[in-house]
C-alpha cells in the first residue's frame, strides 16, 4: 500500500481548529469540528480532489464537541462509519460533553464559559467502535488508530505507516494554534498525567511529525523537550495537591 499523505483541513480560522484529510487507496476524515460543519469540510476536501462518496472512515480522536460536532452530519453526507472509542460513547450518544471542563492553565478558564463549548451536537452512534489499537488497511490507509487516553478517557491518535501522527488534542500549539510550533497543553485534560504518558508513548514511536487539532504540525524532539517540563510541573503541582482528574468512567 503506497504511502499515506497527510492534509490540514481548517475548520476554524487558519489553524485554530482543525479535521484531516489521509489520502491512501481510499480517503479517510480524522475529527469533524464544530457543529454544523460538515459542508465546509467536504468542501474542503473536495478541493482536494476527493469526492466525498469515496471516503472510507471518519475517524473522531475525542469526545469534545469542537472534534466530534459534525460527525452525524459527515456520516449522512459521505455515507462512510464514524471511527470513535468506547470510552467516549457517552458524549457520542448524547451530544453533550462531560461537564466541567477541566481547564488546563488560564486559557482553559477562560474558554471554559464561552457557551459554544456547552451547546449539544446532533448525537451518533459509531459503526466502528474502538478499544485497542486498530488498523486502518481495510480502510485503505496504512496506518493505525491508537488509543491516548488522558485528555478524555476515549481519545485516540492515528498513526501512518510513514510515521505521521495525527495527535487530536494529545497536544497542541501554544494559544490554541496562535504561536505556531510551540507546544503546549490544549485548554482542557481529563487526567493531564495520564495524558502526557499518552503522548510518551506516541513519542517512543518516533514519529515524524505531529499534527493536531490546534495548530501546525509539531515537530517531534520540539515536543519531546517540552513534555519533559511538563512532566515536572505536573509533578509539582500534584505534590502541592492542586492536580484536578475526572474521575474515570464506565464505558
């Protein structure tokens, strides 16, 4: 199977939120955005000369609502299954994220009362429901979903044979994509410690680049610096007692 290419597709601003297009023997969509985006991506995506009849899989990395807002209506659109992990199905069926939000720093709080973030998505039901890792051949992409919990219990991350990974929120770019190529914690985490342990892993993979709901793509020794001072403040702070974890859920 030929190598598998990697394209942004802005959902909001220039990179502010992002979905993704792999094109392999047969195209997939990695997020959904916000609601009511759906025609914007097909839009998008067709003017990458794919026609959306032909998109195999749409894969959600997460159960928030700017990753899976549009997944129903890209469903009946594309007529392709939506990828998404067991542990997430309960936004997934309601429409609704976990409440609160567990912000991550200033901008999480801030971003935590804008009322678009607490608005309900048109529910879905996954036709591929995800629990381990799982290939993505049969969809015709050579690569592979990977579960990364800790930014919600259900994220997951996919993972080209070429080495791309498509990360969600596992990390982003400092200010929500403002300051492009520096990492930085995305407004919100679930478990932030077992969120970095996630993104350690993916890093032990030796990616080539990670691309993600917020921002540019990040380049992987850039990421790998920075999680190591994230790993000592999360420290730090769990010392002080001031570490907030969901509680985990029950699929």
């Amino acid at each position: 199977m030929s190598a598998t290419k990697v394209v942004p597709i802005p959902v909001l601003g220039r990179h502010a939120v992002n979905a993704y297009l792999l094109l392999g023997r047969r195209p997939v969509i990695v997020d959904a955005g916000t609601p009511g985006s759906g025609r914007r991506i097909l839009d998008r995506i067709a003017g990458h000369g794919v026609d959306p009849a032909d998109v195999s899989l749409i894969v959600v990395t997460h159960g928030h609502i700017d990753h899976f807002g549009s997944a129903a209506e890209l469903h009946r659109l594309t007529g392709a299954p939506v990828a998404g992990h067991v542990a997430d199905l309960g936004p997934y069926r309601s429409g609704r994220v976990r409440e609160p939000y567990l912000p991550t720093g200033p901008m999480g709080r801030a971003m935590a009362r804008r009322r678009e973030l607490h608005v309900q998505a048109e529910p879905f039901e996954p036709g591929v429901l995800i629990s381990a890792e799982t290939s993505l051949e049969d969809f015709g992409v050579a690569g592979r979903i990977m579960p990364t919990p800790g930014h919600t219990a259900g994220s997951v991350s996919v993972l080209t044979d070429a080495g791309d990974l498509v990360a969600g929120d596992l990390v982003a770019n400092s200010f929500m994509g403002l300051i492009p190529g520096r990492p930085a914690n995305p407004p919100f985490h679930d478990d932030p410690v077992r969120n970095l342990a996630s993104l350690r892993a993916m890093l032990a993979l030796d990616p080539t680049a990670l691309h993600v709901g917020h921002g540019t793509p990040l380049e992987p020794d850039r990421v790998r610096r920075w999680a190591q001072r994230e790993d000592r403040r999360l420290a730090r702070r769990e010392a002080a007692g001031r570490l907030t974890v969901r509680a985990a859920d029950q699929p």
